[in-house]
C-alpha cells in the first residue's frame, strides 16, 4: 500500500471517529430536538470523507458515504426528522464503513460490496418520515434577508422562530488585519447566547478599509443577558421571542461565559499580532507509521548487540596483552556507545508510547452504544488516562478490553427492577482503571452488578461437559472456568454474549502479549477483572539461566525474586512440587523436564528458584544457575516453529549465541492447570 494511501487511512480513521462520537452526542441531545452544529458536523465528515476516497477511487467507501451524505442532508435541512432510529441506522452504516476501511489498510483494496447498504439506505429515505420543506414567506423577516439565505439557512431561521426565540440582525465593521481574530471571537460569543444562523454582507455603510458583515442570530436569552457577546455591534430586532424569555432561558440555556471580542482581540495581539494570518502551522507533531519506528527500534536492537560483543572483546585484549594505554580510551569510547545507545533506545521507546486515554475514549464510545442497544442506563468513569504503553500493544489490547466492558454490560449489571429490589442505584456502574506496576500495565474493570454465581458456572461447565459431574473445585477455581473454551452463562444468544466465544479468546489473546488475565467476584455485589501486559516488548531485559547445559533467557518483567535453594527443601503436595515461601506454597517447575532436555547423570544439592508472576498468581522455575542479566531484541522463530509451547521468540546473546526466550505465562497456565488437575484427582 502506498504512502498516500496509507495516509488515506489515517485520515479516515479518525474522520470516522470523531463522528461516531458527534452521533453519539447527538443521540443524548434528542430530548431538547437535537445540536445542529453537531449534525453539521457530521454531514461534513461524510462529505470530506466521500471526496477523499474519490481521490483514491475507492468506488465503495465513495459510494457509501455519498449516500449517507445526502441522507444527513435531508436531517440537516429539516425534510426528515431527526429519531433514535435514523441515528442507529446511520451509526448501522458506520460501522460498514469501517469496515471497508479497515479491508484497505489491510491489503490496499477494498473486497466487500455496498450494493445491499445502497439499496437499504435508498428504501430508508423512501419509507422513513420526511417532514416536507419549508415554504412560504418568512413572516418578520425583510425580503432584502429572506432571498440570500441558503436553504440550510432558511430552514435554521424557521426552526428558530418554532422555538420562540427572538431573531436579530447584528452588524459590524472587521478591521482587515485583524479580521479573522475578530470573526472568531464574535461568532465563539454568539455561540454562548443562540445560534448564528448566517453571515451575510452588510447593508449599510462600512466604514473605510473595513469589512462588514450583518449576523442573522437566534436568541436563547434576552437582550440583556446577550449584551456582552453583541458589544460593539449595532443590533436590529427582526422578530421578538414568544412567551416568556426567562422560561426560554430555563429550558434551553445550556452556555457558558461569552468571549468578549476586545478581550479576545488583545490576546492575540500578545500571541503575535499580525503574524497569526501567516501560513506556519501552530502544530508541532508529525505522524509516523509505527512499522518505521519497528525498523529503527530493530536496528537499535542490533547497536545493542554489537555494543556488548565491542564491550567482550575489549575484555579480551586486556586479558590477553594485559594493560595498555590505549584501552583506557577504548573503554571511555565503550562507555559512551552504551550511554548514547541507552539514550537513543529509551527516545525511540518513548515516541512508542500512547496514553491509554486514546483507546478509553474508544471504549467509551462503546459503551453508549450497548448501552442504549440494551436497554441498560450505564455510567462509565475512567481513571488513569495518563498511563502510557506501547502504541502496538495498546492496539491490540483493545479487543480484549472491549469484551469485558461489553461482558460487564450483558452479564453484570442486572437490569432496573432488579437492582431497585437489591437497593442499588438504578444506573449501573462501570468503572475502567489502568495503572503502572514496575514494567507492567494494569487495568482493572469492576461492575456493581450480581457477581458470578459460583454453582451456576459450574454447573454450565458440568452441562456443556467442561468438567464431570462431582468434581470438587473451590469457588476462585470455578470461577476461572469461564475462560475455557465454549464457555456461557448466557440462556440466549445476543449480539454481545451467548455463542460461547469470547472469555477464552481474551484469555488467550492477553497471554500473546505476555499477560494474564485474574478475576475477582463476589455474588450480588459485583467482579472486577485485572488485565495486566508488559509497558512494551520491543527491546526487554532477561535473565539468562542454566538448564542442563542449555543456556535460557527469562523475561525479568515477569520475575518478582530469584533465590537458592536446597533441593532437600522441595516438598510434594498432591504428586506436586511446591516450595513453602514466606507462610505460602509455591508451585515448582522444573524447566529441564517442562523442555525434556537430557544430561543431568545426578541430582543436585542444590539449585536456583526464579519466581515469576505476581501476588497469588506465581511459581518457581527451578534451573541449574544463574548466569546473568542482559539486554535481548527478542526474535520470531517463523511460522514453522511459532506456536512451539512455553517459547515466546530468541534472542542473540553473547558470541553470537543463540537462545530460547520463554513464554512465562504459557507455562505458568500449564503448570496451574496440571495443579488443578492433580488436585481434582483427573
């Protein structure tokens, strides 16, 4: 796919955001008949979005959102009434959009037809309430002003004067040079008292080396409270407001403080006077694709390499030919790499990260769509939008995440009458938190809802033939049953839940990115669900064991302590290894059987514990030594060998030594699993 495309992409990407969003906004504003500069706004994504893939011929995208554009025209203009349902049909229509979209940044072209959404969105039109045009003269409103307006004009003045509000004509001389500051500033102060129906030249005289413009304004407040926002204007009433301004203002004010245009005025001289109409951009930022950050990260990788290998074989000569005065400067020179390298690793990292705030405001998006689909009212707060991770994990662990929310939505949260009966408040809470611990993200969604019925699930299990019947498991061990495979509760299938796909897929996708998913729950109260991933998985720091003879690398973010221990220490639990630590046992695994490597003739005295994972969800690898730290790019062994168990990649390490990276949380859920097993007596 070529650049431009790519930047195509982008920028539709985000153009079909922002207006799912403003539709979302608009749906809430239904009450009080809606925002028109919302749905202005939304008109004009379509619109640029339908010029922009013109420009690339995507016939699809184009034909769509053309069709949705004069759909959204009709709304704007008053022939249809703007509904809930005409909004879900347009949000409907979105999500095909982003869909074919997302088929053009996969492969640069687009594969699924619009021709059914066409002929759909045409039968909409045709069959949905179209409430007429306007027509007629405008009763108070001068010829000289009712003939220039354009149709969306007229049709926003007549929907003005429906509501009551008083129309007046305010005019006004712009200085040239300051002119589009002084626009600005006015129209923001307009904003805050009613609606600025249109702009249009101005009738009587200017004033020379001035423009002068006539604001055609709706008003939702009197005279008085508009007189700050009007200052410096002359004002012309065209037709006064029905009924009682004050009750006016009570049940439609929504504003804040009006931007005075002196104020305004000054400010900009202070920010730069005349240089502000001048070309330069007041952007500072750039977008990169994050495949040439990869690339640059990828041969920062191998700087990193070929530093410690300059770093070995410095230690080489002094040992050979002993002290020399040139090895001083060789490792000054040393010293320098490995802190610039250090330097230039951690920038690239940085420009990696993203706030999580970015794909929370997705999530939430989400939520007041299944929401309303459900028939649920839902409160969502967000806590810890600061918190950064890396730019591709925080992409693909949005899907998991959406899961639990829509879960937490369909599962959790009972309906109205239910939690009235409870005493709980009749909105539902969802509460979405993330948070650093060491070089891992956490996030953390809790529900107030009914909590997970331990004997339900397993009785599920036991019906679906997950387990036997009998078998005895404790409440945390039943509860983790929802992740296995074709696993619901469900009693029916929904668009959100009930197909038995879905738990075991967020479980498995977290553990691809070297988390793991924990659960906490407690019946009628409510479940919260920990997902916790590493910051990023770039370039990580591993500790490099012993196995048999067979040099490993362990993921150091997933290591809390290491430790040596007496092998007489081991106990047996239930035909398992387990190492009493602190008060609590620990459960041991040996890496040289997990991996069956031979050559071990005798057991040892002793060895080396390296724990992994964190609180009550840890075990102990037991391996032969430990022989240091290091910095490691972790590579892909190919598509033959990928999938290989309890292997995350390799890594170079060393003289040009190759060893295996392991994948900590395959084998920390192998090795809990077979505890479990061993403990049901399977």
């Amino acid at each position: 796919m070529a650049d431009s495309q790519k930047e195509f992409v982008s920028e539709a990407e985000d153009l079909l955001r922002e207006t799912e969003d403003r539709l979302l906004d608009l749906r809430e504003s239904l009450a009080s008949g809606g925002n028109p500069d919302v749905l202005n706004a939304v008109f004009r994504s379509m619109h640029t979005l339908k010029g922009l893939s013109g420009l690339f011929s995507l016939k699809g995208i184009s034909g769509l959102s053309h069709a949705m554009e004069t759909l959204l025209d009709e709304l704007r203009l008053g022939k249809r009434e703007l509904t809930d349902e005409t909004i879900a049909f347009i949000l409907r229509n979105l999500d095909r959009l982003k869909t074919l979209v997302s088929e053009v940044s996969g492969w640069g072209a687009e594969s699924s037809s619009v021709d059914d959404a066409l002929e759909e969105i045409k039968r909409f039109r045709e069959g949905g309430a179209a409430s007429g045009a306007d027509a007629g003269k405008i009763p108070g409103v001068p010829d000289e002003i009712s003939r220039v307006l354009s149709e969306y004009e007229e049709h926003r003045l007549r929907t003005n004067l429906k509501e009551g509000r008083a129309l007046v004509v305010a005019g006004k001389d712009f200085e040239l040079d300051t002119f589009e500051q002084d626009l600005k500033a006015i129209t923001e102060g307009i904003g805050s008292i009613g609606e600025l129906i249109a702009t249009m030249p101005k009738a009587s005289e200017t004033k020379p080396g001035c423009l002068g413009f006539d604001l055609v304004i709706g008003l939702k407040v009197s005279r008085e409270e508009a007189g700050d926002a009007l200052e410096g204007m002359t004002v012309r009433e065209l037709v006064a407001a029905k009924g009682s301004v004050r009750e006016l203002v009570e049940a439609k004010k929504a504003v804040s403080s009006p931007v005075q245009p002196a104020q305004a005025r000054k400010t900009s001289d202070a920010e730069g006077g005349q240089d502000a109409g001048k070309l330069k951009s007041g952007s500072s930022t750039v977008r990169v694709d994050i495949g040439k950050l990869d690339a640059i990260l990828n041969t920062v990788g191998e700087l990193v390499l070929a530093k410690g290998a300059i770093g070995r074989i410095g230690a080489d000569i002094a040992d050979t030919f002993g002290f020399h005065a040139y090895m001083v400067d060789f490792q000054r020179v040393v010293k320098i790499l490995e802190k610039r390298l250090s330097e230039l690793q951690n920038q690239i990292l940085e420009i990696r990260m993203v706030p999580v705030g970015q794909i929370f405001s997705r999530l939430n998006r989400v939520v007041r769509r299944y929401t309303q689909d459900r028939g649920k009212e839902i409160n969502l707060e967000l806590y810890g939008e600061e918190t950064e991770i890396d730019k591709l994990l925080a992409e693909e662990v949005i899907d998991p995440l959406m899961h639990l929310i829509r879960n937490a939505i369909d599962h959790g949260i009972e309906p109205q009458d239910k939690r009235i009966a409870a005493g709980k408040p009749e909105r539902g809470l969802v509460v979405l938190r993330a948070f650093p611990r060491g070089n891992h993200v956490v996030f953390q969604i809790t529900d107030d809802g009914g909590g997970i019925r331990a004997d339900k699930v397993y009785a599920k299990a036991v019906e679906k033939g997950l387990i036997t019947a009998g078998q005895e498991l404790n409440k945390d061990d039943i509860v983790k049953l929802i992740f296995m495979p074709g696993f619901s509760t469900a009693d029916k299938v929904s668009e959100t839940s009930g197909r038995g796909v879905g738990m075991d897929v967020v479980k498995e996708k977290v553990a691809s990115l070297g988390g793991f998913v924990d659960i906490e729950t407690e019946e009628g109260k409510g479940s919260t669900f920990y997902v916790t991933i590493p910051i990023t998985l770039a370039i990580i720091k591993a500790i490099l064991v012993s196995v048999a003879g067979e040099l490993m690398a362990i993921p150091l973010a997933s290591t809390s302590e290491t430790m040596q221990i007496e092998t007489k220490k081991i106990q047996h639990v239930e035909g398992k290894e387990v190492l009493e630590l602190r008060g609590e046992m620990l459960p041991l695994v040996r890496l040289a059987d997990t991996f069956q490597i031979p050559g071990r003739e005798a057991a040892p005295t002793s060895c080396f514990v390296v724990v992994v994972g964190f609180g009550g969800r840890r075990i102990g690898m037991l391996v032969d030594d430990l022989v240091g730290q290091q910095e490691v790019v972790i590579k892909s062994l190919g598509a033959h060998l990928e999938g290989i168990r309890g292997i995350a990649g390799a890594a170079e390490v060393g003289k040009h030594k190759v060893v295996l990276v392991l994948d900590v949380e395959a084998l920390m859920e192998e090795a809990m699993s077979r505890f479990q097993r061993l403990k049901a007596g399977v």
